[in-house]
C-alpha cells in the first residue's frame, strides 16, 4: 500500500473519531449543567473552559475570543473553522481525505462521510444547531455510528482496513484520558457526582459502570473501568491492545517483539497497563499521570508517521545504482540544475538593482506566479508585453522579488537597463 494511501485512511478515521467523541462530550457537559441548574454567566464559563483546557486548545480560543464566554465556546467547539479541532473541522478534513482515497472506500462509505459533511455546512443543519442543539449534537453522533458500521460491514480486512482500526483506537484512548482530566480543572467546589456521571455519559459508559459495580458512582471506579478495563472498547487498555494488534498485523511481525519504534513504544505502554492498578495511577497524581499517558500516545503517532509516510528504514536503504548510464545521467542533471540556478542569480541580481536605482518609478519589470514553479519576467512598461519563462525551478524568493520597480521614465534609465542586460545570458528576452 502506499504510504500516501495508508497516512490518508489512518487521518480520515481518526477525523470522525475525535469529531464524535468531542459531539458527545459538548453535548453531555450542555445537559449536565441545566440539570445541575447552574445559570450564572461566570460559573457556567468556568465549567465549559475546562473542557477547552483539556483539549489543549486554550491558547488558540484566547487568540481567537478573549476571555470568552460559555456560546463562545460551544461555538469554538462546534463550529468554529479557524479551530483545526472543532467538530465541524475535523468532519470537513475527514471528509477531504475520504475523497483522495475514494478507490479505497466503498459507495456507501463515502456516501455516509459526504452527506454528514453537507449536513454541517447546510442551512438546516445551521439552524438545528442554534434552535435545537442536542438534536444537533445526536445526529452528528448517529451519523459517525453509521459510519463505523457502514465500514465494518464493507471494508476488506486487508492492510488499510488496518490503518484505519489504528486511528480510531489511538484517538479514542487519547480523548479518553482528555475526558477524565477535565476535572482537574474544574472550579472548586464543582459537584464531583454530577461531574463523572457526565463522564461516564460521554464514553457511553453508564450501562457497563453499572452491569460492573450496580452502587453509586466513585471516582477509583470510573477510572478502573475507563483507563484499565481490557473489556469495555472505550477503555484506555482495550485501546491501546487493538493499536498493538494492528502495528503488528501490518508489519508482519509477532506480537513478542517489535519491529519499529511504534511498536516498541505500544507494548511498552501496554505492559504498563497490564500490570497497573487506580493507586498506581493516581500516586504521582492523576492530571500528571494522565498527561504522561497522552505523551505516550503521541509517541506511538510519531512513530506510525515515521515508520510509515517518512519510511526512513526503506530511503536509507535503497541500492545505489553505478552503471555509467546513470551516472551520466545524474551529471546532466546536476548541470542543468547549476545552470537554472545561475540564470536565476542573474535575474535577481539585475532586478535588485534596478529597484534600487529608482525604486520610486513604475512600470518597470515584474517577476510573477502563480503557476506551478514557473515564473515569468516581463517589462510592464513597454507597448507590447514581452516576456521569458525560466523552466521550472522552484526559487526562494522573498516578497520583494514579486515586484521590482525598475522606472523607465528616462532615457537615462533606459540606457541603464541595456547596459545591465548586456551582462545577462541570452535567454531574457529583451
């Protein structure tokens, strides 16, 4: 599979993911806090800028709002385009990359992603969302359980269906963690019931808590069930167990050894939870715990990027071949290369200083885009426009070099240029 292919389904799945898991998460905290009865304007703010600081997304809001307040920042949340982690971002971008592997997706897949993308942009879903927010929040929710259904049912169990199971779970157990250390940042005297039963409600979570435990909700309990259940498919260890398994079932090796860092780092994560306990976790504190888990997960998705977009172990390994066919090749290359740079030197240096001699004149040369690595320069000031295309070599220009006023106002300044251009090789056309 290409590693193009592979980097796009992994991000594609890991969109809808976090699109979801942040729908519910808005969509519990909006209910829990009218069922708790909390109306004033500081303490419902308080409640909802924990969420954002447990996303990490604190400093882009201030950017963004200031201070802020609690529409603020359901808005942030939801809908907001300059948040890359809004939902309405991620479906977008999980939507966009569905579309550069459509081969790779069946019909009812794409067009499942498709019409809940139209769906957000839409007017009535605009509306929904301003009228009548958790009909809002429950269809974006019941479309993404369609979509992982919809996948399940019709997507091969090959080396992208692969990719695809590793982002979900590694974005689940990641936002799993972000959900449980929303309460360290919560204002005091919060009620602590109110607050993990929210949790529990957002990890769809209730029923499995209380088939488990059948009393009343504690705090060891909810992070027994949420970080260290091998069971419940929202859990931490049950997470990061279906990553291991799809690193190792696309590397081809067995599942006591590793082969890339990525693996390396999942099983070391995975001993961890295998033989930790709530008391562990909570020792060294549990923000500080949770936040080493996060880091760890990171880890696990620099080492997917590196070990399979960036490829190095392949690059680094790659035969070099010494026939003289190729190295006369290579020389060739490497001439053409000195010779487009030089040609560009020159262009550069003539225009500089012509804008330096009399940079207050107009209707001098130009040098432009956009197209594709390729430039032109031609003398806007003449009666007919002449120009010179310069191949196709990418230059580091700066944004003085798009415009260069060089005046031809003077027969001065035209002499000037003529004796400038006499030194530049034969390609500009005069």
């Amino acid at each position: 599979m290409l590693s193009r292919v592979a980097n796009t389904l992994y991000w594609m799945v890991r969109m809808v993911e976090r699109a979801d898991n942040l729908a519910r998460l808005v969509d519990v905290n909006e209910q829990s806090l009218l069922d708790a009865g909390y109306h004033e304007r500081t303490t419902e703010t308080a409640f909802w800028m924990a969420i954002i600081r447990s996303t990490g997304d604190d400093a882009l809001f201030s950017d963004l709002y200031g201070s802020g307040e609690a529409t603020e920042i359901i808005s942030f949340l939801t809908e907001e385009e300059r948040n890359p982690n809004s939902i309405c971002s991620c479906i977008s971008q999980a939507r966009e990359n569905a579309r550069m592997v459509r081969d790779q997706l069946s019909d009812e897949l794409w067009e499942e992603i498709n019409d809940l993308y139209h769906f957000i942009r839409s007017s009535a879903g605009k509306t929904m969302l301003k009228m009548d927010a958790p009909r809002y929040y429950a269809h974006i929710r019941r479309s993404v359980f369609t979509f992982q259904g919809v996948a399940a049912s019709t997507i091969d169990r090959n080396m992208g269906w692969d990719f695809m199971d590793l982002g979900r779970h590694l974005e689940r157990a990641d936002k799993t963690t972000r959900f449980l250390d929303i309460a360290t940042y919560l204002p005091e005297g919060s009620p602590w019931t109110l607050h993990w039963n929210s949790i529990l409600r957002s990890c769809g979570a209730t029923g499995a808590y209380r088939s488990l435990y059948a009393n009343a909700v504690e705090v060891e309990k909810v992070i027994e069930l949420l970080v260290f259940s091998g069971s419940f498919p929202r859990s931490v260890r049950y997470c990061i167990q279906r990553v291991n398994q799809c690193l190792h079932s696309i590397s081809g090796s067995s599942e006591y050894d590793y082969a890339d860092g990525a693996e390396k780092a999942t099983g070391r994560l995975l001993a961890d939870l295998h033989f930790s306990e709530v008391v562990d976790l909570m020792k060294p504190g549990l923000h500080e715990s949770l936040d080493l888990l996060q880091t760890r997960f990171n880890l696990i998705g620099d080492g997917v990027f590196e070990t399979y977009v960036l490829m190095p172990q392949v690059v680094n390994h790659l035969p070099i071949t010494t026939t003289p066919i190729a190295h006369s090749r290579i020389l060739k290359h490497q001439q053409e290369q000195q010779q487009q740079w030089h040609k560009w030197r020159m262009v550069r240096l003539a225009l500089v200083f012509l804008a330096s001699y009399n940079p207050l004149s107009y209707g001098g040369y130009e040098i432009a885009g956009p197209a594709p690595n390729r430039f032109r320069v031609w003398r806007s000031g003449a009666r007919q426009r002449q120009h010179a295309s310069f191949g196709s070599a990418a230059l580091p220009l700066s944004a003085n070099d798009f415009l260069v006023d060089s005046g031809f106002a003077s027969d001065e300044n035209e002499a000037l240029w003529r004796s400038i251009s006499k030194h530049l090789p034969p390609f500009w056309d005069t």
